[in-house]
C-alpha cells in the first residue's frame, strides 16, 4: 500500500460548489455575505478557488446556505435514507371554504406543479371547485369509498366507488359529493 506524498495532497476545492448552491438559491454574494458573517471579497476568492476556507468558514457558509458541511466540502449530498416515513401529523392538509372537503397531501412539495396527489374526503353536498389549470393538465380521480360527480369542460359524470375519472383540467372543473354519505379519493394531477 502506497502512502500519497504530503505535498499531493490538496485542500477540497469548495469554489464550484459554493457558487452553484448559492446561485441555486438565488442568492447574491452580498446576501451570502451578510447570512454567513464572512466578507464578500473572501467569498469571490473562495468562488474563483484563489483562497481555502479555514474550517469555521466552510461551516458558518453551510450554516447560511443551510446544507451539510460534508455537501459544500465534498460537493455531494448526504445520501437520502432507504425508506423515509412521514409520520400521519406531518402530512399537510388543506380545507375547503365551507370545511366540507380535506385534501392531504401525500406527494412532496418539491413536486408541485409537476405531479401531485392528494387524499381526498368530501362529505354530502360538499364540492371542491377549481379554476382552470395550465394547458395540458390532467386529474386522475379513483374513488375508494362513497360516490362523487366529476364536471370537466362541459361534462359531468358520476363515479361509484372502484371507479376512475380522467380528464382535462384546462378549464373550471369541480369534484361534488352528491351522496348521503362521505366520500373518500385519491387525486392526483399531473401538470404538463
């Protein structure tokens, strides 16, 4: 096994990965600057790699940029776990006007606007109402329990439960309980 000679051994280059994750948050340098405690011209230097960071920089920059200091040294993200679990209080939720539908959100947030899906509940004579999406969108309704009225453009039509609606959301488009009992649905939108 050979040793490297001492003088081979080079400091992390943190330049490339400092202004990438600071542009990447749409921050200017002064902003990094005054987040970070750490001058302005220290932190060009350290961007153009004319300068290595002593160690309490590197970790006051990923303090400010709010990422492990093994990201900004090594320009890789801490591998994400196997399995995440959310726990069932930390999926957000969101009601409608008259409390009549909750829709949970089960996808990630840094998905919204490309792909989401919700857990739907609409209970008798609720109805969830919404403006037109972007064009080319889709929903894809599956009823678990209950039944529900989809309107899409210048249609309706009802779905029992095991049944699937998918349709264009281009345009005003409403899901309404019409039933005597609650109502419970996956959704899910796909943006294009």
């Amino acid at each position: 096994m050979s040793v490297p000679h001492p003088d081979s051994l080079e400091p992390p280059r943190v330049g490339a990965t400092l202004q990438s994750l600071r542009q990447a948050q749409g921050l200017s340098l002064d902003e990094l600057s005054r987040r970070a405690g750490v001058s302005k011209s220290m932190l060009s230097q350290i961007e153009r790699n004319q300068a290595n960071p002593t160690v309490a920089v590197v970790w006051r920059l990923a303090n400010a940029l709010r990422v492990e200091l093994s990201e900004l040294l090594g320009g890789e993200k801490p591998a994400a776990p196997a399995i995440e679990v959310v726990p069932a209080h930390g999926i957000p939720g969101m009601s409608s006007p008259d409390g009549k539908c909750l829709l949970r959100i089960l996808g990630p947030i840094d998905m919204a606007g490309q792909f989401e899906w919700y857990e739907l509940t609409v209970q008798p004579g609720g109805a969830l109402e919404s403006g037109a999406h972007e064009p080319g969108s889709r929903e894809h309704l599956s009823v678990l329990g209950g039944q529900l009225e989809v309107s899409a453009g210048n249609t309706t039509q009802k779905l029992k439960t095991g049944e699937t609606a998918r349709y264009a959301v281009d345009g005003p488009h409403a899901i309404r309980n019409t039933g005597k009992q609650a109502a419970t649905a996956l959704l899910v939108v796909i943006h294009p």
